[in-house]
C-alpha cells in the first residue's frame, strides 16, 4: 500500500508488474499516515487536511466495474492536519495525532458511531501540533510524539496524561515500542 504526496493511494502485489487497485486518485490532500488494522482487513489513511479514511481491504469487489473502492467511514479528525493514527485494540477505536486549534492534538475516536459523536477524548497536549503515535496493548498506553520534541504518555485506561518528557530539540518523527513493552525508543528530525 502506498500513499503519495498527491494524495494518491495505491496496493500493489508481489508478483504484479502493475497496481492492483487505486484507493484514492491524485489531486488529494498529502497523505501522512497509513497503517494496516491487525487483522489486516482494514486500513486507514490521514492526511495534511486533518481527514481519516478507512478502508476495507477486500479491493477484490470493484475491478470488473472499473470503480475505485470508496472508504466506509471519513471524517476531519484535526482541523488543522492529521499526522498519524493507531487502531486501538479493536479496529473500531482509534487514536489519532495532529493539530488543532484547540489544541486538541490527540484524540480517541468511536468508528460506530455517528461522526458527530465520535470522539470519546480529546488530550490538549503538544502545543504546537503531535506527530506520531504508538500503542502499548499490554498497558493500554498511548505514546505520542510532537513537534517540540516532546513525548507524552497517556494512559487509556484512565484517560490522562501520565508523563510528558523533553526527548529531543526536534519534531518527534518515530516511535517504536518493543514486544515486552519494557521500553520505547524515539526518533527525531535530526
């Protein structure tokens, strides 16, 4: 699955020369952010206008028509840009990372209801927008990165902030948590 800086989304296949669907034509929004639901049958896209779109996976029901499959929920998550977003647990919970106005920079979203009601939680933290996500399963953490170098940990549970630490001088640009979810490691502009 690719994602373009026109707002082109692409699957390919190993052993085809060519793409096997387009999930959105150029002429969109940047789109910063793709991830696969952990069973694999769902994807999700956000982009530089603040929108999720998610997506079946089964492209297998539209090549005959000619017609790119449409995504089954999109909303404005960040009225500003969307960053990066996790599936938590269930692909019908997601957190997503960006920035508002309001500086309600990440957010937790209920994909089963109405989109006008969706947001379970909004966090006001990074100041200046997040940049990434990351998810610890095991203690149901939520780890987030900004563009001030700062990194939060949220605990989902309780829905609150835990921890907010200086990681780097830079924008947050990775997050990667170990299997044992013993540790996490950031990754920075610089």
């Amino acid at each position: 699955l690719t994602g373009a800086q026109d707002g082109s989304v692409r699957m390919f296949e190993w052993g085809h020369a060519q793409q096997i669907t387009c999930f959105r034509s150029g002429g969109n929004s940047r789109v910063t952010r793709m991830r696969f639901n952990y069973q694999g049958n769902k994807f999700g896209i956000v982009d530089a206008d603040g929108y999720i779109s998610l997506y079946q996976t089964n492209w297998k029901c539209c090549p005959l028509t000619g017609n790119s499959p449409k995504p089954y929920l999109t909303w404005q998550c960040h009225n500003k840009t969307a960053n990066d977003f996790v599936f938590i647990s269930s692909s019908s919970l997601i957190a997503t990372a960006g920035f508002s106005s309001d500086n309600r920079n990440i957010c937790l979203w209920d994909t089963l209801v109405s989109p006008t009601n969706s947001m379970i939680h909004a966090f006001i933290c990074h100041d200046s927008g997040a940049t990434v996500l990351a998810y610890a399963p095991k203690h149901q953490l939520l780890i987030s990165g900004g563009r001030k170098g700062f990194t939060c940990i949220i605990d989902l549970r309780q829905k609150q902030q835990q921890q907010l630490l200086q990681s780097h001088d830079s924008p947050v640009k990775a997050i990667a948590v170990d299997p044992t979810e013993e540790y996490f490691v950031t990754g920075s502009a610089e």
